[in-house]
C-alpha cells in the first residue's frame, strides 16, 4: 500500500523539523561557545540551513500532497488535522515570497544590522538610517507578498511570523486600554513606594559559581531536566537549542546577582515550556510551541507571576542566602521582594521593571505600525521615538543610543515582534490567575517550594497541547475567556499597590 | 554569461562542504556538550544531514557537469583540475552504493554499535556476534559496489574512505617490514630499559583546572589560533569542528597528567593541520586534509616526533613544573623523558607506546583483510585475536574485553580504517626527518621552545597543500620519496636504543 498524501507530508516536515533542531543548536553554539573567528563561516552554514529548509517547503509535490490531504481530511483525527493546517501555512508564507527577496532581505537586515552596532556606538542614528530604510522597504515588499497569500492586513502578515494568527486589531484594544491605565497608576506605585523605608543593597561580590550554583539549584527544584538540556553564558540571555535538548543561557555579574537570577528563571520558564510538549509530535509542526506570546507567557509567569512574588522569595530567600553566603536584613525576603518589584520609569527597555515595560512596547508598536504604513519615515524616527517617551513615561532619552537604536529588532529585520512581549506578560497573569483559581494547591504548594502541581496545569493546558488550537482558543480553553489585560491589571494593582 | 561547469560544480560543493562543516560542530557537540537525553534525536539530526548530503551528491544533473567540466579541463588551473578530481571521485563512490544498502548499513552499525558496548562490558563475544557478521556482510557488500565503480580490489575499495588511492599491496610491504623488525628490536629495548635505574613516579593529585591551563599554554606556543578554536573535554579525544572553528578535546585523570598532556598537543598537531589549509579552497573537496595518514602524520610528527623527545622535554619541563607545582627529579626532564618513552607490551592499543603500537595494528589490518576476504569468520576472531597478540607480542588477552572487543571500529563499520594510524606513524618520522633535514634551524629552534620554522615547513608542504596532490605523491614532493618504513624504524633505534 502506498502511504497516503498526509503520511508522506509528515516526513517532509520531520525533515524540516530536523533542520530547524540543527539550527537550533548551532544559534546556540554562536552565541555560547563558538570562537569569535568561526562567525563568518557559521553565517554561511546557517545560511545553508535556511536555503535547505526552504528547498525542501516549496517542492512542488507538497502542494499536490496538502490537497490531497485537505480533500481525505475527514480520515485525520483532530492533531493530524491541526498539523495539516500548520502545513498549509507554512507552505503558503514560503511560496508567496519571491526566492530573490528572501535573499535581498537577508542581506540587507546582515548588513543593516552590522551598521546598527557601529552607529549605536558612536551614537549616530544618520549612519544607519538609509540601511533601516532598505530593511523595511524589503519589510514591506515581504509584508504585501504574505499579506496577499494568507489574506490579512499588512501589519499582520508580518506579525503572523512571531504570533501565528494575531491581529492588530487586538492589539489595539489590549493596549488602549493599558495607556490609559498607565499615567494615574504609575504616580500612585511611585509614591506608595516612596513612601516606604529605602530599600536596603546586597553588596557584592556575589562569585559567579555560586550564583551558577544556585541557579542550577532553583532550576531543578522548578522542574528543569538536566538530562535534556544545560545552563551556559552568553552575552543576551535566551532559551535555544531543541526541545529534546533545551540549551539556556545566561550572563553573571559579580556585583549584582539578581538580575541574572531572575534572568535564570525567566529562561527556565520558557525551557519547561519546550521539555512539556508532546513527545508524540516531536518534529511535526503540530507538536511545536505557539506563538512568541505564548511562548513569553510561560517565562513570564515563571519570573513574574511567580518568582517575583512574596511566597515564592519567602521560600527562596534562605536558599538565595546559603548559595551566596548572605545573612541580615538585607538578605531577607521582605528586602529581597522589594527589589525584585521596585518600580522606576527608565529609558532601557530590557531593564523596565514590569509595570513600565508595556510603555516601552507600546511606543515601539505604534512606531513600527507607523513606518509600515509610511505614515513615518526612519528621517523622523528619533524624535517621535522622544516624544513617545515624553508622553508615555515622562522622561527623555539623552542621545538615540538609548532611544532609537537600542534594540536590535528593527535593524534585524525583525518587524512584528515588538508587541509579543506584552501580549506575553499579560497572558501570563491570565494563565497564571486561572490556574489558581481552578486548583488552590498551586499557590498552597509554591508556598512550600512545591511546584508540580502548577507544572501539571500547565502541562495539561499549555505544554501538551503544542498547536493543537490557535493562540486565541488554546487560551479560551484553559481560561475560560480569550486575553484580557484587565487581569494583568489586576495583577499589577494588588502587586504594586496592595488593592 | 552563464556560468561553466566547473563552476556551478563549485556551487553545489560549496554546499556540501557547509552540511559537513555542520556535521563537524554536532558531532563535537554530542561528545563534548550534549545532555544524554538529546542524543536520539541528534542522531536523527546527523542521519538527515547525511541524506542532504548524498542528495546533493547524486543529483544527475552533477554527471553532465562533471562530464562537462572534464570536457573543458584545459580551460581550468591545477586546483581546479584537482578539485574536480576530487569531485568525480565523491560523485562515483556516492552514486555506486544503492540508498537502501547505506540505509541497512547505518542501521546494521548503529545497532551493532549498541549491542557492543553491552557485550564489552559483560564480556560476551558471543552477544555480539551475530550484530558483527551483519555489519561485515553489509561492508561487503558495499565494498564489492565501490570496488566495481572505482576499478579497486575490494579492500583498497574499502580503505579508500579513510585513505583515498590507498593500496593494501603498499601497506603489505611496510608493515611485513616492521613484522620482522619489532621481535628482536623490542627484545634489546626492553633490556636497555631495564639496564636503566628506575623510572620516579609522579605522584599527584594534579588539579584539573591546572593541568587544563598547562594544555592551554603549550597550545598557544605550539601556534594553535584560540580565535579559530577551542580545548574541551569528552570522553575520547579528538579534533573536530571545522578548519575556522576547531574543536580539540581531552580528558583530565587528577592522578596522572602525563597522557592527558600527551593527548592535548597529538589533538594540536590535527588542528594546526586543518587551521592551516588554504582559505581560498576552504569549502572545497581539494581545499580539506588529506586522508587519514597525512592526517594523523601531522598529530604523530607534533606528539611523537617533537614532544617525546628530549629536546622538547628539556625545554617544556619548567612550564610543566610551573603549571603543576611539581619540583625535585622526578620533575626533571630526563625523567620526563624517560616516563614518556616507557616500552612495555601491553594489551591496549590506546595505551600502547610507540614501538609496540604498530603490533597492535598489523594485527588488525590482517584480520579485517582476512574477514573482509572470507577468510575468517567472526566466529573465529575471538581465537585468531590471541593468537595474534600472542605471535606479535608475546601476550594474551584474558578477556576478549582487553581482545577483539576492545575498538569499536569494526562494530561501528569503520573497516579499513585501521592501518591509517601506523602508516601516519611512519609518514610523520619522513616528514619530521625530511623537514629537520632540510632547514636545520626546526631543531635548533624547537630546542628554545620556537615552532614557527616547523609550522613553516609544514605550512608550505602540507598544510597549504589541501588536496592538490595524492597522498603519495605529496610526501614524495615533501620529502623526497615515497612512503618507506626504513625512516620510522631509524628513528625508534635511535630513540630507544641510541643507536
């Protein structure tokens, strides 16, 4: 018996499964271990990766093979049918864009993105500007080709490729309704916190084994399985590698350890996430993790919801303190909770503190949806990128290194991203408020340094469903409402102001 | 214009060289980094990049081409012409082996290689058996493909993986020389040895992290580009990565640095080689090492030529002692000398010593011919191994654990690969003499510690030679003459019995 059409797709996708894994591990390599001398030969292999994939997406004989699947659909079962649908849009989004333009974009976001390193160093946006500019004119072109294939609006063709199915529209909504929060609450923390004692400094320095140590003591105690996956260094901390082998990353610095503390744990979040998929779908898209919200959810709930909350520093702060051989008031976790919530409007986003951090998202959204809509031109970005933080948290960025070109995402070419890390955080308080709710043992239990049964939830509900639902309906399942930022909201006024 | 032949040849080259450049960094990844619960899905990794490699290679539109290019040979320079050689030659072998049979035999091995660790470990021929006789069959049968397509016996057809334009005919000479040679040479060895007051001991601990900046510091003497490589640690050593990204691995005993040294500066001598192929060829067939001998000539010349010997000792013992806080004679370099040109029969081949390595491998080369051949079945190998160690060696194993089951080439389907090690051997003392001879500042240099003229010499002979020539021919340009086993053997006289 010949296989059938949908068999033979999921051995092209295992394929394709496998080529991402090797990419995975080699993204990984580049950032952690790699000497500096191999870069422009790894560029060429992961270039090779790209080119590999791709040949392998836009075989002809796919297309004849999705159609027939889609035609015998009623012989699949609901995961075949889901992985079915990933299939069609993966292979739709890479045939709707001309092979030239894939690689006009990669070059020109290789080059703009070199340039971008200099002028942030030298603090002269006019450098980079007519780079940005080619990077998102090709943007655009890329954006208008998947637009016209997946039959959306421009800016969420783009977005499709960080968050499969998202919608501006939303979007928009969501963060209405945050901006206007934001202004009255913001002076409120400041002077609720104002108001109290000054928060008292850890002093280093902190050996960076002992640090390491007591990450890689929190990280088992969460549940991270170091038969599948390590704990390295690089210089921006991220979660890579494969699902079955899960490689985080983070960086020490021996005068403060608690941004790489929480930096551990915010990865650990996203690693539980990879190592709770299903097994069963391992290579095929269906058994992949969702979307960047998603995905930034689950770190976030780790780092947020749960590791920056007064039962969890109660439990941890002997353990913090053992580790590092802290003792006094300082060490204690009524100081320790104060600072890992102590709120300040700041011009680096990756240093926000969880109540301001949306206000940097939402000026770069508003940005970026401008400039793809030529409603903006990068000749404007500075100021308007100035006025946004005047207007959203009242402080100006001294020079564009700290404004305009701190991030990498734009010059990356990476359009559409931005938003994800909200929709992150306030999917995170969602999921995180439902699961307690639907089993106080959770927050009984993390109390204790107890965490499976909040891991059993959200491998019930979010690991070991990979992309069996769209965003939106994997969220109404286990919620019971699609995503909502008053809970977020809620989140932040009981956290930051004890309502 | 559109492009020749020859050159959308290079393109396609080009391609492979980057899958198995790729290769290189996983497999260097899985002995040295890997968490044990990734290596099923990483073998699926390399199994994949296997297929895209052979599906690159197969291509039929590569025969026109190649077919073409030959057509137009006048048009290209000696590299081209060599690098088409090259190209020709991995198009035949890949397109003579049926997909099926590759398919069986990585299976065969894979599974065979399992079975074997299991067998070793109890101690069981006989479980293993079974699993042997397939891999062999297979072998065969593979071998009678590449045989027939390349015009070779099937052995040579066989050793051509490891040795291109190896012929056992040659191998027979060198090693019935060395045959006859060793019973009486290793007779007088042991007794002038013996003669000798006894060797002091070094008795540690020897703390990892020293012995590791110990290897670091002679690396770097040595010429070793940290910013094109790097030193880690795995089970059995090695070198591999890629020649911009070299990745040398050793493993660390606290109670004895002497062979883990060792290791680090053989693993040197491999990576100086591929640090110093021709950039301009870098991805091409003829820009990579030669085949295994030349290979292993140039770890053999770094380890065994120059840094057993008594000049390198004399100066390296004080960056020893330094690194290790050793002092008092045993810490001289005359008894350094003497601890690392110990003789002892032994039943190891990894332990061996120089003079009685070559033993361990003649042994090898003719059972795996007499297999290969029919002539001895796997049944049988239990007996003819302690035999052999007997005839050559006047010992025998115990246990087939310290006999037939202790390499796992044959189990893992590395058949011919075994005389490569003796004959690089013997290339390295042609080399080494033939470079001393010829510019006698290598020795008065390597005396104060400076390699440069060495990796000069070698840079221009060898290194910068890629694959222009064949093995044979390159040593007769670098040398003078064709392999001859009369060098490696006046070299130990004089070594180990002054003469």
């Amino acid at each position: 018996m010949s296989k059938s059409a949908y068999n033979q797709l999921e051995n092209y996708f295992n394929r394709i499964g496998l080529i991402s894994d090797i990419t995975g591990i080699l993204h990984w390599d580049s950032a952690a271990i790699m000497p500096k001398g191999g870069a422009s030969s790894r560029s060429e292999q992961l270039a090779e990766l790209r080119t590999l994939n791709h040949e392998i997406l836009i075989k002809p004989e796919l297309e004849n093979l999705i159609n027939e699947a889609q035609e015998k659909k009623d012989l699949l079962d609901a995961w075949q049918e889901a992985n079915l649908r990933q299939m069609s849009h993966q292979f739709k989004k890479a045939t709707s864009i001309p092979i030239k333009l894939v690689r006009a974009f990669s070059k020109a976001t290789s080059k703009c993105e070199t340039v971008w390193r200099n002028a942030r160093d030298e603090n002269d946006f006019k450098l980079v500007n007519p780079f940005l500019k080619e990077v998102l004119n090709l943007t655009v072109q890329i954006g208008q080709a998947k637009s016209e294939a997946l039959n959306q609006t421009l800016y969420n063709a783009l977005l499709d490729d960080y968050e499969p199915g998202g919608e501006s529209e939303n979007i928009d909504i969501l963060f209405s309704k945050y901006t206007k929060f934001l202004p009255d609450f913001l002076d409120k923390v400041l002077c609720f916190q104002k108001a109290k004692p000054e928060i008292i400094p850890l002093t280093g320095p902190f050996p960076i084994k002992a640090q390491k140590n007591l990450g890689l003591a929190l990280m088992d105690l969460l549940g991270f399985d170091f038969n599948h996956g390590r704990l390295d260094i690089s210089h921006h901390p991220f979660c890579g590698g494969t699902s079955e082998d899960i490689r985080i990353t983070t960086r020490y610095d021996e005068d403060d350890f608690t941004s790489s503390l929480m930096g551990v744990l915010h990865e650990t979040g996203h690693a539980l996430y990879e190592m709770g998929l299903p097994k069963k779908w391992q290579k095929q898209p269906v058994g992949r993790a969702m979307g960047m919200s998603i995905h930034e959810s689950q770190s976030l709930l780790f780092e947020m919801q749960v590791c920056r909350s007064e039962n969890f520093l109660n439990w941890a702060a002997p353990i913090i303190q053992k580790h590092l051989g802290g003792y006094g008031p300082a060490w204690e976790a009524k100081n320790l909770y104060r600072l890992y919530t102590q709120v300040q409007p700041s011009l680096i986003r990756v240093d926000a503190d969880e109540v301001t951090y949306p206000a940097h998202i939402i000026l770069r959204y508003q940005l970026e949806r401008a400039m793809i809509n030529k409603d903006l031109t990068p000749n404007d970005l500075p100021a308007a990128w100035n006025d946004g933080m005047r207007n959203l948290l009242g402080i100006t960025p001294p020079t564009d290194r700290e404004g305009c070109m701190q991030d990498i995402h734009w010059y990356d070419g990476a359009w559409g991203y931005f938003p994800t890390y909200t929709l992150g955080a306030m999917t995170a308080a969602q999921i995180f408020k439902a699961a307690c709710d639907q089993n106080e043992n959770i927050m009984i239990d993390i109390r204790k340094g107890i965490f499976e049964p909040l891991r059993a939830w959200l491998t019930k509900n979010i690991y070991q469903k990979g992309r069996l639902l769209p965003a939106s309906k994997l969220l109404k399942e286990g919620t019971g409402e699609i995503l909502n930022s008053s809970i977020f909201i809620s989140h932040l006024k009981s956290r930051y102001l004890n309502e």
